[in-house]
C-alpha cells in the first residue's frame, strides 16, 4: 500500500476527465452584453426616429417660411402666417412659474419627511404623493377650469391687481384663465417628482455626516444642511426631470391656459404653448402648410427641451463643482 496521500480536487478533476466532463466552451456572457447593449442603443434610436418624422413632416414648413417661423408673432392659417414665438414664450414662462412656485414646497417638504418626520408619517405623505402622481393630467385640467379658475378670478387675482398692480407681472383683468392658472396647475403636477426623488436622495445619504456634524458642535439645522449640500446633486437631478415633464404637459394647460397667442409680461393675462396650440388645431389642419407648421411647433419643442434640459444639467455640473456623481443624479 503507497503512502501517497491523493488531494480531493485533484482526485475530483481525475474523476472528471475520465467521465468525460468538459468546461462548456460557449458563454452566454457575450449574448448578454449584446442584449444590453441592443437594449441601450434602442433608446437613441427610437428619438432618432421621432427627429427624422418630425423634421420630414415639417420640411414643408421649413422651406417656406424660414428662420421667420421662430421670430414672427403672427398666426394666421387663412393668410398662411405661422409664427412660433408666442407659444415658446408661453412655455418657457409657464415652466418657469411652475417651478418657482414648486421648488420650494417640494424640497422644503422633502427635507421634512427624510429628516424630521416620524416614518409613519413618511410613509404616509409618500403615499399621498404617488397618488397624485397618478393622476392623469385631463383631470388636473378639470380642477384647474372649475374649481382653480373661479377662486383666481374672484379673490386671488383682484387682490393682485389692487396691491401689486404697479407691477407689469399683476396687470390685467381677473379671467381666471391665464399663465397664473397654468403655473399652479403644473406646480402641483410636477411637485410630487421633486419630493419622492429628492426624499429617496435624502434618505439615502449616510448618517455619518449627521453624527459627525453633530460631533463637531453643529446643530440639528446645520447637520440637516450639510445633508442637504451632500445630496444637492440629485435634488437638482429631480428638478430637472420635473421641468422635463413641465414643459411637455399638454392636456392640462391646454384647458387653463387660455389659448392666446400674445407675449404679455402679466401673469393674468391669457397666453399658449406649443403643446397646446398642437393639441388644439391640429384636428383643423386642412392645408398641406397648416399641418406642417404644426409639425415644425413640434420640432422646436424638442429642440427647446434639449436645451433647456443642457443649460439645467451645465448648472448641475457648476453648482456642484463637477462631481463625478451628478450625472448619474441627474
């Protein structure tokens, strides 16, 4: 009997060979990368897509009327005058105002239930928050035009105009109607993306900053700020992504709105966006030039979301220093 001591896995690799097992020569790891790569180039090609339809539909309008389109305040379909101008100040203002009013609720709210709030109480806020995010955008136009506008026309906007008239922005007569309705009504739309996100950013932050902060002598208002500092990314990220669904929002404006096409620096006079002078004649469009002109309000609106969304993501990269991480928050 040999004093040769045999090694398990060796003698498990001899079993192997003489069984006739095999390491399988094919991977599926090669498959796999395929699909997810197939899976992320598919995103680029469905917009690159939507640019070509969109600017094949609107090369009529193009051709005729020129750069004009985009600086011509006249829209007129019976003398085949189309300018866009108007409804790109509509909704970059209505946006605008949107945020104003939404930003500082949703952070502010946000800051409240990841810091302060007990986690029932959270619990139920983010609830009451995702319920509101469901809720389709026809019937925030419905509240907006008979429960919004009633309340503005007989109380909000008369005090405006009686204590803040001097101002251009509170100029006017109280309809009801107009960019101010329009702002409120997509301020409350886009505040549950600003506090869901910048929640699950704040909660996600370590407790170690807190504790160090409050080890170094700071107060709970202090730790609660750098908090606020180290998650700055993807609370600008969530801001971002609530300007994004601001400035596509259609079915609501379009009943709040008012649907002039005029620049008026008052907040209480009735104005358009383009979304919603597409959704309004489109249906009309009888003529070849028509249609194409509103294939082309189509085409500036994406073009206006780009750059909207680069100047937003330029300041996220600036306001945070250009931390590695505020792409992937934002």
């Amino acid at each position: 009997m040999s004093g040769r001591v045999v090694h398990p896995a060796s003698q498990g690799v001899g079993v192997a060979r003489a069984s006739g097992l095999r390491r399988p020569r094919f991977s599926l790891d090669p498959v796999y990368q395929g699909a997810l790569a197939a899976s992320a180039g598919a995103v680029f090609l469905v917009v690159a897509l939507i640019v070509y339809e969109v600017a094949r539909g609107s090369a009529l309008s193009m051709s005729t009327l020129g750069w004009g389109f985009l600086v011509q305040t006249d829209w007129d379909p019976v003398q085949n005058h189309y300018g866009v101008l108007p409804y790109v100040y509509g909704t970059v203002v209505s946006s605008l105002l949107a945020l104003v009013l939404a930003v500082p609720l949703g952070i502010g709210s946000a800051v409240f239930l990841a810091e302060l709030a007990s986690r029932r109480v959270g619990s139920i806020v983010s609830f009451v928050m995702e319920l509101l995010a469901a809720i389709p955008s026809i019937v925030y136009g419905i509240w907006g035009f008979f429960v919004l506008a009633p309340w503005l026309r007989t109380v909000l906007e008369p005090w405006l105009i009686a204590n803040w008239g001097a101002i251009p922005l509170f100029q006017g007569t109280p309809f009801g109607i107009g960019m101010l309705n329009a702002g409120i009504v997509l301020a409350i739309m886009i505040l549950p993306t600003i506090v869901s996100i910048s929640r699950e950013v704040l909660l996600a932050t370590p407790r170690t900053l807190r504790e160090a902060s409050l080890a170094l002598g700071a107060t709970r208002a202090e730790a609660i700020g750098v908090a606020v500092d180290a998650a700055k990314p993807g609370i600008l990220g969530a801001v971002i992504l609530a300007l994004g669904r601001a400035l596509g929002e259609t079915m609501a404006v379009t009943m709040v709105i008012g649907n002039t096409n005029r620049i008026s620096a008052s907040l209480i006079d009735p104005a358009a966006t383009m979304s919603s002078v597409i959704a309004n004649e489109f249906a009309e469009a009888t003529s070849e030039l028509y249609l194409s002109a509103l294939i082309q309000i189509a085409l500036v609106l994406f073009a206006v979301t780009i750059l909207v969304n680069a100047l937003a993501r330029a300041l996220v990269y600036f306001t945070t220093g250009g931390r590695r991480d505020v792409g992937a928050a934002a």
